[in-house]
C-alpha cells in the first residue's frame, strides 16, 4: 500500500482520504448547529482512476422499490474484495531496514567465545488451531509463521522484491545452548522483553499467491456448469464456497487446506510446477436443494501427481441444514490427519482426534462416490492416451446427479 503511495499519485490521495474526509467534517461540525452537523463515516476510494476487474463477496440489496413493471434496482453491499486484476504501478519494490541481519562470527579473534542461548518455545505437535489473545508476544521466541493461500491481487506475480539490511557480525562461533521456553498463549502484537509477554508466541500471518487452479479441479469446476443446467429445472442452486483464504477462478470460490495440521504432517500440503510449497486446493460446492432451506455438498480434493484411490465426496448434515465454516474446516483437519477423506470407521492414533471426529459424524452424513472410468485407447503413447482419457464433464455431471438421486434419503 505504502509502495503505490510512493509510486502513483491516485494512490496517495487515496491513502490520505479518509483522514482527510473525517478532518474535514469534524472541524465543519464544530461550527455548526445539530441540524446542520453531518455523521463522522470513512470515506474510502481505490488507488486508481481507471477501471480494473474486481470478484466480490457481500450481501445484495435493493436499492430501490418495484416500479409499476416490476423492475427493481439492486446492489451488493461488498465485505471482501476477492480478486483484483489492476497492476501496481511498479515491478520492483525495494525495503531498506536499520534492523541488522546478524552473521555467525569470524573464526577466532574478535568473532570468538559462546553465541547467545536461543530460546525454543515447546509446542504440542498436533496444534492446528490458534486463539489469538492480546498480549505482547515474548521478543525471545522466534515468531510463528502462518500462510495464507490466494490469487487475490494477481499483479504481485513477478514483483520483485528486496530487503537491504546492514549486517553484523555475531558475538561467538561456539554453539550456543538453549532454553525451552513453555508457550501459555498466541499473539499477532509485537515481541516485548516486559514479564507479561514471557511465553507469549508470537504468530505473523503472510499472503503468498497460488498462480492456478490445480488442472484435476478446473475440470471439476466445468462439470459443475454442466450440473447446474441438468438442476435447473429442479431449481436447484449450486455455488461454490471457501474459508478465510483460497482462490477465485471466474467466478468460482476454491478453498485450501489449512497450513498447520500438527507440525509434523505434510501430506495435506503440495509443491507446484514453480517449485514452491503450498496445502492442497479443494472444490467445496454447495446445493440448495431447491425453494426448501436444504442443502448437500460435493467435494473433490486436490490430488498429488500419480496419486490415485480418491473421491468425490458426497456429505449433508442429518437434517439438512446449511453447512457452517467451522464444520468444514474440521473436516479439512481430520482428512489431513487420516491422510484421505474420514470415515466413521477410522481408528485414531490420539484421543482428542477420535473425539472430534465422533462429533463431526454426529452432525453429518458421508459418501464416497468414485469417479466414473474411463477407456484407456490402445495403441497410443501415454501423452497421447492421457490426453484422451480425460473425464468428459457433463458426463461426469449425470454420473454424480444420479448418485445423488440414488444416496439421498429424501426425495430430490
């Protein structure tokens, strides 16, 4: 945000507007009489003056009453921008610091003697969940680092980056010791050396840009298209959903796996064509089963390359109601830790996982529902043949509508 202040000046204006604007109406209020005083709002604009494409959550509203032909003017209320196609303004960003990057001391003379002990904080293994307080965070604890997984502002692809930092050399070249330190709460605040920070881990929360939809799941999303026009006539409605971060591609919410699942598991997360490490996409599609606040889910996982044995997974809460955010991201934890979608019958290596699975499968009902086969052609290459073999969507969609007629308990 600073950068496009210092690089565009519609960026600018609009970083001070609000400051501006609320200055402004309090020192024309001071002078005015009640009738005459206006509210004290924000007043926010975009960076730029010229358009760009934007994909938005928020609640529609109208705006206006029917008119004598019935028609009605409307608007969304947005609460999130979920994508954003404009450019910065710059290709390069460089961060200049007076915090100095410490190397390990030379070999003997001056860099000689013992290193600082470092302070470990002792972390159950299996923490997947942060409730963050606030307190300042403990400055000898390293900070915890949890990501987050979006396309939300495609311009940062191929911005680089800087950060020039003096550097210093470190006290000793002997290995220090170090001391463990129990962790009694998690803190988004600034690291403080007081004695109410002691124990205090705290966590830094960074953005990192997925480029694209996993392949496997781009197919799925087409075969939604072709779903919701074999429902239509059923008035059936069918959108798709996320947690607090994932993907948008045309239209269409794509959710992650959470980053942390106990530190030591690693098969929820994957590494992309470029090379870099991220938790795997999922498809959470959610249908209304008509004018009837009725609802079940399709979902289909991200899936390693050759890995095979997955599903599609059919779910819907016992009385059919609206899944929450919560239940989902369970769900998410729990396959993460089976390695593979739950099922009521799984054995748990930990207590606790046993638990929580007992109260999801309390609360909802779940099938797996393969994938239909496909013919592989004889007498090509495996390119060619994998090209070929390719799930057609919209027989993929009546596949899955007649499973659904046939598992559901109700009539469709």
């Amino acid at each position: 945000m600073l950068a496009r202040a210092v690089a565009l000046p519609a960026a600018k204006s609009s970083l001070f507007a609000s400051h501006q604007h609320l200055a402004s109406t309090q020192a024309n209020n001071a002078t005015s009489n009640e009738d005459s005083k206006r509210p004290l709002v924000i007043k926010a604009g975009f960076p730029f003056t010229d358009t760009t494409q934007l994909y938005v959550s928020g609640k529609r509203m109208p705006l206006t009453n029917k008119n004598k032909e019935g028609q009605q003017q409307w608007a969304v209320f947005v609460m999130e921008i979920l994508v954003c196609t404009h450019s910065l303004g710059f290709s390069s960003l460089v961060l200049e610091s007076d915090d100095p990057f410490v190397e390990s001391g030379a070999s003997g003379g001056a860099g000689g003697g013992v290193r600082p002990p470092q302070h470990k904080p002792l972390l159950d293994d299996d923490e997947d969940e942060y409730e963050l307080e606030d307190l300042p965070a403990d400055q000898r604890l390293a900070r915890l680092v949890v990501r987050s997984y979006t396309n939300q502002f495609s311009a940062f692809e191929g911005v680089e980056f800087e950060h020039r930092r003096p550097r210093v050399v470190g006290g000793g070249n002997r290995p220090s010791s170090q001391i463990e330190v129990p962790v009694n709460a998690f803190t988004v605040e600034d690291g403080s050396h007081a004695n109410d920070a002691e124990g205090n881990q705290g966590v830094s929360a960074f953005q990192n840009r997925v480029a694209q939809v996993n392949r496997d799941l781009s197919l799925f999303l087409e075969m939604l298209r072709h779903l919701r026009a074999a429902t239509a006539k059923r008035d059936w409605q069918v959108v798709t959903r996320r947690l607090n971060d994932g993907l948008v591609q045309n239209g269409e919410l794509i959710a992650v796996f959470p980053e942390k699942v106990g530190k030591k598991r690693t098969w929820h997360k994957v590494i992309d064509p470029d090379g870099n490490e991220r938790t795997r996409q999922v498809v959470w599609a959610e249908t209304r089963l008509g004018v009837e606040e009725e609802y079940v889910y399709l979902m289909e996982m991200e899936l390693k390359p050759g890995e095979t044995g997955q599903c599609t997974l059919l779910l819907y809460k016992h009385d059919f109601s609206r899944l929450e955010d919560k239940t989902f991201a369970e769900l998410l934890v729990l396959t993460a830790v089976q390695n593979r979608w739950p099922d009521r019958h799984n054995k748990w290596v930990k207590n606790d996982h046993h638990k929580r699975a007992k109260v999801l499968f309390e609360q909802v009902q779940i099938h797996r529902i393969n994938h239909p086969s496909v013919p592989k052609p004889k007498g090509e290459d495996k390119q060619s043949a994998s090209a070929t073999t390719k799930l057609n969507p919209k027989s993929w969609s009546g596949v899955l509508l007649s499973k659904i007629d046939e598992l559901l308990p109700v009539p469709a």
